[in-house]
C-alpha cells in the first residue's frame, strides 16, 4: 500500500507501513538512532519550515560596508562611552556566540533523535559560525586588537558571569546522560530554556537595543546592520529552542512538574539579574540619549515574554515595552531598502516551493 506525501510544492510516493514506522520511531528524544538521514516523512515540519526560512536569510559580513564605521571610530563626533558600548559588544558576543554554538552541537544535537531536527540544529550552529565571523570582520574593519577583545571575556566581571552562568550547565551535560530518568530530562529542558530562552533570548536583548539605538542615531551603520541580521537569526533560534522544549514536554510530561517549572522560572531570574548588572557596565552614566533605567526595563519586558512562550508566568505583568521602535528595527523583511551599499539579496521568494528534489 502506497501514500502520497507532501512537502510544499513537492510530493513523494512512500511505501505506508514503512512510512508510519518511521514516523512513529521520530521523537525529540529516545527516537529511533540511525545513521541514514531519513527527514521523511517529516514529523517535526516546523523544524524543516524553520530551517528553509534560516537559509533563505542567509548574509555574509563582507556583504556590509564598514567604511562609515571606520571613520566615525577614529573621529571626535564618537564619544568614549559609544565606543565602550560598541567594544562591550563585540568583547561579549565574541565569546557568547561560540557558547551557543557549542552546546548546540555537544549537548542538543548529540541529545536529539529526528533527523529534522538534527538538520535545523546544524544550520543553527552554523549561523553562529557567521556571527562570530561578523565579529572577526568588526574587529579587523576597526581595528581592534583581538587579543583586547578576548581579554573582556576575563577583565570584564559582568560578561565572566554570564558566561560562567551558561557554560556550567554545558559542560556538566556531555556525558552520555541516560535520557529515560526524568532527571535527566529535566537537565537537558533547563539546558534548552537555559540557552534559547535565557541567554540567547533575553541576555542577548541589552547590547541589541543599546547598539541599535546608536544605529538609530546613525551611528555605526555597519555594525548595526550587521546586529540587525543577527537578532533576525536570534529570534528564529529562540523560536526554534521554543518549539524544541516544548515538543519535548509534550512528549514526556513528567519533566513537566510544578517544582520544574519554578526551576526555570528561577534561572530566568537569575539570568535577568545578570543581564541587568552587565547594562550598568555598559552604561555607566545616562549618555548618549540611552537611559539605563529604560534598558533594564526593556529586559524585565523581553523576558516576560520568554517565559509566556513557554507557559510559563510572567514576572512582572503589565510592563510595558520602553522601545516600541526597537521591535520594528528588528523586522527587516518590513523595510524595502535595507541595502544601502552592496545590493546582495540572498532572500529567495516561497524558498519553500523551489526546493529541488535532489536538495532533499
Ligand atoms: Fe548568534
Ligand atoms: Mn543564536
């Protein structure tokens, strides 16, 4: 008995019963192990829909002229604590975006069953990849002395804890966990939430908005539009994250307790807590029309918004949102001439329906 399935614009003729056993042995975790990338029939579509739409935003950093960048580095009408802001920047995520890629491919790759899933974590991790060549590119185009760079991860106490926060839990991890014990479960759900929710999703927020205020000023174009591909990568990383936890709570519930759930609402606490002492670093005094006040609260709103994404409470409901500006700025697809230099367009209209039958 044959079935016709479909993906897009294409369709495949699968053996039935061969189909559903496929089907029924996908799973987040304790799935069926095989060497073979079987993505059909697709169980998990979100993740395959989620990997198109990533590769369709596909950007490289030589694409973005730094020339500007260059030479309001070098002149007066920067003051010292715009270039802290920008250093705090490429000081922080050149070790965080590593951080993510990392436990990506040595604790949720290696953790994850379904070959869908397998392919939109790859493509996820690689996307890091370009954010830290973004981040060699800003360094190289300014100037900067790498090894200075490298040094914040250390000189600086704020970004050491927020790293400290995140690689703890990584390392700990990679140890062949026997993923049937609810315990263990639970360790890779806080991982996921850990990284998508708290770190990617909300400690990512205060350089973000501190650096895309300055774009706003017209401060640092490359930069900023380098950071505004980025947090378009970020929000389909946090979505992903967000699917994959909660397919995997649905799958098995009894990770799914009350005493669980404060567990996560606490390390977003915890995460906030962090997030907050790095914006004081980041902004010392009230500069540069940039109030620390507003940021902070701009962070207490992001991650509300992560937990409710999870289903989780909110932490302080009914605040409000201090940058309406700052979520439209994150949405390029709005904005018709977002290339001001090299016109290079990698975004391919319904990537969904050009895909090639030996793409897949
Ligand atoms: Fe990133
Ligand atoms: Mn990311």
């Amino acid at each position: 008995m044959q079935t016709t399935y479909t993906i897009g614009s294409k369709s495949f003729v699968l053996d039935r019963d061969k189909a559903e056993a496929a089907y029924m042995a996908k799973k987040i975790i304790n799935g069926r192990e095989t060497m073979y990338f079987n993505i059909l029939p697709l169980k998990y579509q979100w993740a395959y829909e989620l990997y198109k739409k990533m590769k369709s935003n596909h950007w490289e950093p030589e694409d973005i002229p730094m020339q500007k960048d260059c030479e309001q580095w070098q002149s007066n009408e920067i003051s010292d604590i715009e270039r802290w802001i920008i250093k705090m920047g490429i000081g922080y995520f050149s070790a965080a975006e590593g951080i993510v890629g990392d436990n990506l491919l040595h604790v949720i790759r290696e953790s994850v069953t379904a070959p869908e899933l397998k392919l939109v974590i790859g493509r996820h991790a690689h996307e890091e990849n370009i954010h830290a060549d973004s981040l060699i590119y800003m360094i190289s185009s300014l100037g900067i002395n790498p090894h200075e760079a490298e040094a914040m991860f250390d000189d600086v106490e704020t970004i050491k804890m927020k790293n400290n926060f995140v690689v703890g839990n990584s390392k700990n991890l990679r140890r062949g966990m026997d993923l049937m014990i609810t315990e263990n479960k639970q360790l890779l759900a806080k991982n996921i939430f850990l990284f998508g929710q708290c770190m990617e999703g909300t400690q990512f927020y205060g350089l973000f908005g501190m650096i895309l205020a300055l774009y706003r000023q017209n401060k640092f174009p490359g930069i900023g539009q380098m950071f505004r591909y980025t947090l378009r990568d970020e929000s389909n990383h946090i979505e992903l994250q967000r699917n994959l936890l909660m397919d995997l709570v649905e799958e098995n519930p009894d990770i799914w307790t009350a005493e669980f759930r404060q567990e996560l609402t606490d390390t977003m606490v915890k995460a906030v807590k962090l997030e907050k002492a790095f914006i004081m670093d980041c902004l010392p005094l009230n500069a540069v029309g940039l109030s620390a006040e507003e940021f902070i609260q701009y962070i207490d709103y992001i991650a509300d918004r992560r937990l409710e994404g999870v289903g989780l409470k909110a932490i302080h409901p009914g605040v409000k949102n201090p940058f309406p500006w700052l979520a439209e700025m994150m949405d390029i697809k709005k904005e018709q001439n977002f290339f001001e230099g090299r016109v290079t367009e990698y975004q391919k209209a319904s990537a969904l329906e050009s895909v090639d039958d030996d793409e897949l």
